[in-house]
C-alpha cells in the first residue's frame, strides 16, 4: 500500500515537472528535470520494468534533496511553502 502511494506522488510530481515554465526550470540547474519526467512515463505507462530498489533509491537519494532545494529558494523570497509534505 505504501508503495502504491510513493508512486502516485513520484507520478503526481512528474506530472508537475512537465508543466513548469522555463525560468523557473533554469533557476534549479542542478536538477535533472528530464529525468524527473521519464520517472513519471515508466511509472505510469511501464510499470512492470522498474523495481521496488529504484523507487527507494529514488525516494532515499532524490527526492529530500530536490525539497530541500526548493524550500531553499523559497525561504529566499519569502514564500514558506512546499506542496510536498515529509
């Protein structure tokens, strides 16, 4: 069950990807946004090619990184919030 919530979000948050603007893309050069996109098609269109030990690396490796990135740009604008919540 927990699994199947992990990839809604991943898909959820893909999703999203696909629909930031540019400027807002090249303020995280750091982040592979490619990357976070194709995460979303495998999950949602080819799921039975990716492991449990991806999506835990994913979530274990990436995910804390790229929140604590943004709530870094954001603490410098004076926004506080991040969709996601730990």
């Amino acid at each position: 069950m927990a699994l199947d919530a992990i990839l809604r979000n991943l898909a959820v948050a893909g999703e999203a990807v696909r629909e930031l603007p540019d400027e807002v893309r090249t303020q995280f050069t750091s982040t592979s946004w490619h990357s976070i996109a194709g995460l979303r098609n495998i999950v949602i269109h080819e799921y039975f090619r990716i492991g449990n030990k991806i999506i835990f690396d994913v979530v274990d490796n990436h995910v804390g990184r790229l929140v604590d990135e943004i709530r870094s740009r954001l603490s410098g604008t004076g926004e506080t919030e991040v969709a996601a919540d730990e």
